[in-house]
C-alpha cells in the first residue's frame, strides 16, 4: 500500500476540504497519514520520514501558498527524502493570477504537480496513480 | 498489625518511612547518607537506628521495599528516527520510566555516538524510529551497528513493528541482550508508552538494581521494586486520581527540587479548550520531565550558565550575594548544609530559580490565529491553566521559610504570555518527605498510601499577604 502525507500548510485553518481529501484517498485504496492544519513544512517531512511515505501533498487554502511553499524540497533534499513526490493544490495564490505562471513557479520549486483552484481530488487521482507506478 | 518500612536510596540519602496501615499512620522518618561506594548497607543501618530511636524500640517490619536511584539513577540512552516525533516519544518513555536521558540520538548512529553510550555507562538503551509500516531502515541500521559494536547492557526495541524480524535477528546474530516491544509512536503522533515502560521497569528489576550495588542488601530487604523518580510519579498519579471511595486532589503538578535535578510531574489532560488545535506529539496524562541542569548542588552551576553577564550583575547588585561562587561553592561541596541567613537566602533564592525555569520548560504553549469567525488557537503541549494543586517536594522546598515564594514561581508567566502555566493553583507541601515511599506503598496498600499522603501534604508555611499575590 502506498503512503501519502496530507495536511494543510502554513496558518491556514481551512479543515474541511482536508477531511474530504483523507477520505477519499483513503476509500481509493492508499495509506493516509494526515497531520491536519496548521502544519509547517518540517511538521509534512518528519512525518514523511517516520511513515517512509511515497509522496506529500500539501494543501494550501488561504492565499500563501506561495510563501508558505518556498524552500520545501530542499529541505526533503536535506532530509533524505528527496525523491518524494511533492503535490500542491487548493487556493494556492490570492485572486485570479495566470495559473500557467503560478504552475511554473511552482514546478521551479521543485513540486511535481500543481493543481489550479477548484480541481476536486477525484481528477487528480489518475496523476497519483500514474506517478506512483500503480 | 501490618507495619511497612519503606526505603529510597537516594543519590545523596537513603530515607526511612516506616508506616502502620492498620491506623493509617507514618511511624517515624529517618535518614542518612547513601554508602552505595562503599557497601549500601552501612548508611541504611545508620538511618535504621536512628528511626528506631525516633520511635522508641525496634519494631518488626511485615515487608521491607525499597525505590533507588542511588548511584547516578537509572540511565538510559534513547534513540529515534526524527527529533520532533520517535526520538521525543522515546525520551518521553524513558522519563515516564523514571530514567535520566543521558544521551539522545535521532537518524543513524555513528561511530562516536556509540562510544558516548559505552563510556557514559547507559544502563538500558531504548531503540525507537519509525510509525508501524513506516521507516525500517533506519532502526535495522542502528540495531546492526549496536550489535557489532559488541555492546551487552539492555536495548529495548520499540520501533516499527514492521522491523521487529529483522531486530530478532540482528539481536540474535550479535547475541545481544535485547528487548521487543510495542512502538513508541505507532501513528504520527500519537504516543504508546505502556509496554517499552513496563519493559525498562522489568529490567531494572532484574538486571540493574544488581549492578548498582543494591544488591548486597537484598538479606535485609524484601525487594527494590521501582525507580524513585517512578515511585514519586505513583505517588502523584495516586494523589491525583483517588483509589475507590476515596477521592483524588484531581489535577496537580509535582516539583521537586533536588541536589541534581528539578523534576516537574503533571498529572491532568492536554488540553480542556474546544477552540484549541493542538499540534505535535500526543502528551501523556502523567507526565515527567527532568532538568539535570537545575539542582541546588551538583547542577547548581546549571543554574546561572544561561544568563547573561548582565542578569547576574543585577542579581548580585539586587540580591546582595556572588551568585556565581555560591552556585560554585554547592557544586563543590555537595553536602553542604545553609549555617546562616545569608546562606538560607542563597538557597531560596536558587530555588526560587529552579522552579521558575523547570516550569518554563515542562509546560506548554499557546498561539493565536486570526479569522473572520475570531480567534483560533494553536497549542503546542500541555495546558496546566487549570490544575487544581502545586505540590512541592525536596529538601529545600521542605526546609524553606518562603515556601510559598519558591512554588509561586510555576506560575510567575514574567515575560512569556504564551506559557500555559497553572493560573491559579492552591499550594501543598510534602512537608515529611514521603512522595516516594508513598509511590512504594501504593504498590502494596493504595488506599493506606492515599489517605497518609492526603493527611500530611497540606498547606505551605511563609505564606505572603494577599496583597504580594
Ligand atoms: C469556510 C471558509 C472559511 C472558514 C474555515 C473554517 C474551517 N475551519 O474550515 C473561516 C471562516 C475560518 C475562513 C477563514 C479565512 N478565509 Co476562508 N473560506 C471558507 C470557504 C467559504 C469555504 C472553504 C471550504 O470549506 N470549502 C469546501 C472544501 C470541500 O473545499 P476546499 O477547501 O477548496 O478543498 C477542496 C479543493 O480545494 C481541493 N484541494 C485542496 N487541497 C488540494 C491539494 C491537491 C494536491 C489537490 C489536487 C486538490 C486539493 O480538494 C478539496 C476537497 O474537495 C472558502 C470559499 C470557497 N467557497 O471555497 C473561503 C476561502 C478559502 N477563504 C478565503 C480567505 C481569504 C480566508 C481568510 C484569509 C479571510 C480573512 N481575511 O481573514 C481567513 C483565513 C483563516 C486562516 N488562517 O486560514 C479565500 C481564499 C482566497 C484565495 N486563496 O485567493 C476563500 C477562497 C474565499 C474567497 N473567495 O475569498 N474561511
């Protein structure tokens, strides 16, 4: 079975679309460790660590993603664990920016997926199964 | 007639209790200095004459038990995978075993690490990592590199069930003296410390109460059944919860100053608040932690180390004293006894110290977030706002005439509004000493040890006008 660590990151107490996502992940069949809101990136990578998990997904709902998000897979670097899958989704930025440039500021951060306000987890999950080789 | 004599062998006295349960009564107290260098038995007859001289004639003891943490306690090293989760989960064990953590080490172990654990005489090594199904390689890498380093005290293996084969294996390999039991941390989060606690508590038993020498009084006693550190949480958690009919203080926080170290007990739950979002590793109900930097003698220098040249040129300039050769003439002689005022202000003083930063360090914290539908809170450990008692204990809490201005000081948030310090407690003081024999006691006759501890921890002496509250 393969683990996931969810959470919503930064000072962010949006908590409804976060019980959404546990159970729908883990009624499709995967490990779900999640660390709930308010979660910094070291609270996401020391879980990851502990539960040898395949891939982080962070939530961010409030605004910040962005600044909340920064330097986070070098700290996975740091940590051993730089092979991690790294997924942001939510409301990640503020307002209605470009989101092909958002995107790529993120990727440049060293995500591997990005997902634009309103993507529900049932469309992701064909990327999940894709990227962990199921 | 059931008389019990009840014994700590302490690391600078043993202390005496002898008790009669049929009339719910202490006997007498006495104590002397432990001989644990030379043979235990020498300073245990010493205080045992003068106990018998206290109560008048020698009396017969139905059964004869002892705690100990005589010769440096029970000292454990804990290792973990992340320093925020197994390795605080395993330190949090090993205190909640009434261990001192001497070493912590988190990841892979090196080479120096496992010479800190041969030459600091570790007693029992506990070995976390991993959430069951999470980590392994970890806890595999570090029990193969323990066992070809040919090391022969205790380890405990209380990681990643998952692993638990594998360590078979490697303890079987190396033939090590190694332990299985359930994970420290079998979710993110979430603490087990019930079965590598019984664990350490079984070995201490068998193994190390050998090895520090306590051995040679085994003719005269029934058995050492505990730690003291655990004897005293027992206690606490007896105090606190009640036995049957008879009803507990409810929450209380325990403080006990002593010679090496400032332990701080809570017994009470996380948290009480529905608007709160606590974070971080689960917090056991009864909880220790231990401060070997704080003490009125050997960890008197820990005492001033943190401050700055500043804050101890006002403290001398406030106070009157050199407060860095007070701390440095306790920690050279170990055994000294206050002569004079001058002497007594000294130790209340560092008292006082003591429990203020002993407190700082055991309680928790709270954060506010904003929204639109108002405050929320973050919490990071234990809520003490509510407990309902602060007890002290330890000879300098025992012989103050301030008492009320050390035990004040758990509560004293200065300059830290975050802290969740008890907000408005009342103040008891073990005034004969006899938490840990209590905690001993509990073991044999828990109702006789309730009602003796809830008729002699009462009320604190010096207490100051309300004005000064
Ligand atoms: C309820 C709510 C609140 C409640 C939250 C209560 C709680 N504890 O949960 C309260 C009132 C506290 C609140 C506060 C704030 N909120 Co608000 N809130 C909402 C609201 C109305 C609904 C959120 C919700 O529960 N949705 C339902 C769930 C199921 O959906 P979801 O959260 O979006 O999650 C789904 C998807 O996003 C997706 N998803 C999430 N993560 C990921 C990750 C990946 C990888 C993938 C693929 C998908 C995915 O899957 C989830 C499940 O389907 C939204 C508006 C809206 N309609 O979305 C605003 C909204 C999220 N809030 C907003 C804001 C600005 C705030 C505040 C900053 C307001 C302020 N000025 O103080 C504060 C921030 C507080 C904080 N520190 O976090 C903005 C965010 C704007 C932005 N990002 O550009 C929104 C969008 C409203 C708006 N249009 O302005 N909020």
């Amino acid at each position: 079975m393969k683990t996931i660590v969810i959470g919503v990151i930064g000072a962010d107490v949006h908590a409804v679309g976060n019980k959404i996502i546990e159970y729908t992940l883990s009624k499709s069949g995967y490990n779900v460790i999640n660390i709930g809101v308010l979660s910094s990136q070291e609270d996401f990578i020391n879980a990851a660590i502990e539960t040898n998990a395949d891939m982080i997904m962070v939530s961010s709902l409030y605004g910040h993603g962005e600044i909340d998000c920064r330097g986070m897979r070098d700290k996975c670097i740091e940590s051993g664990i730089e092979n991690i899958l790294l997924y942001v989704g939510g409301n990640i930025v503020v307002g209605k920016q470009d989101f092909t440039e958002v995107k790529q500021r993120f990727i440049e951060m060293g995500f591997n997926r990005v997902y634009p306000p309103g993507t529900s987890i049932d469309e992701a999950l064909t990327d999940f199964k894709t990227d962990l080789g199921e | 007639m059931a008389n019990y004599l009840l014994i700590d062998f302490g690391s600078t006295f043993t202390k005496l209790c002898a008790v009669n349960s049929e009339k719910c009564e202490i006997l007498g107290t006495a104590s002397d200095f432990t001989t644990v260098e030379t043979d235990i038995t020498e300073g245990y007859q010493k205080a045992l004459s003068k106990l018998f001289e206290k109560i008048g004639n020698k009396i017969k003891f139905e059964q004869v038990i002892a705690c100990s943490s005589a010769a440096g306690g029970l000292k454990m090293a804990a290792i973990g995978l992340v320093k925020e989760l197994t390795v605080e989960a395993a330190k949090r064990v090993c205190l909640g075993a009434g261990a001192k953590v001497d070493l912590v080490f988190s990841h892979h172990l090196n080479q120096s690490e496992i010479q800190q654990i041969i030459t600091g005489k570790i007693d029992i090594v506990l070995l976390a990592g991993g959430s069951d199904g999470g980590n392994s390689e970890a806890v595999i890498y570090n029990a193969e590199i323990l066992g070809k380093s040919g090391i022969k005290i205790p380890v405990v293996f209380a990681g990643n069930k998952s692993a638990q084969d594998q360590i078979t294996e490697i303890f079987n390999k190396y033939n090590m003296n190694g332990h299985i039991c359930d994970n420290v941390m079998p979710t993110i989060n979430v603490l087990n410390i019930t079965s590598a606690r019984e664990k350490i508590r079984e070995i201490f038993l068998k193994q190390i109460i050998e090895a520090k020498g306590i051995k040679k009084i085994e003719n005269d006693i029934n058995r050492v059944i505990l730690p003291t550190p655990l004897a005293v949480l027992d206690a606490a958690k007896l105090l606190s919860e009640g036995y049957l009919e008879e009803e507990g203080l409810g929450e209380i926080v325990v403080v006990d100053i002593g010679g090496a170290t400032t332990d701080l007990y809570s017994i009470c739950s996380s948290s009480k608040r529905s608007d709160v979002i606590i974070q971080g590793l689960e917090e056991p109900f009864a909880k220790r932690t231990v401060e070997g930097d704080l003490g009125m003698r050997y960890s008197a220098p820990g005492i001033v180390k943190s401050l700055s040249e500043r804050e101890i040129n006002f403290i001398n300039k406030e106070k009157g004293v050199d407060i860095v050769s007070e701390v440095n003439r306790r920690y050279s002689n170990v055994k000294l006894l206050p002569e004079n005022n001058h002497d007594e202000f000294v130790e209340q003083f560092l008292a006082e110290m003591c429990a203020y930063r002993a407190m700082h360090r055991h309680c928790g914290r709270i954060n506010e977030v904003l929204t639109p539908m108002g405050k929320v809170f973050n919490q990071v450990g234990k809520d003490l706002s509510d407990v309902s008692y602060v007890i002290g204990t330890g000879g300098v809490v025992i012989k103050s005439k301030k008492q009320y201005d050390i035990l004040k000081q758990t509560t004293n948030i200065l300059h830290n509004p975050s802290e969740l310090r008890p907000n408005d407690p009342e103040f008891l003081v073990d005034h004969e000493y006899i938490m840990a024999a209590m905690g001993l006691l509990s073991k044999i006759d828990p109702m006789v040890a309730l009602k003796i501890m809830k008729k002699h921890i009462s009320h604190i002496r010096g207490r100051q006008d309300e004005t000064s509250k």
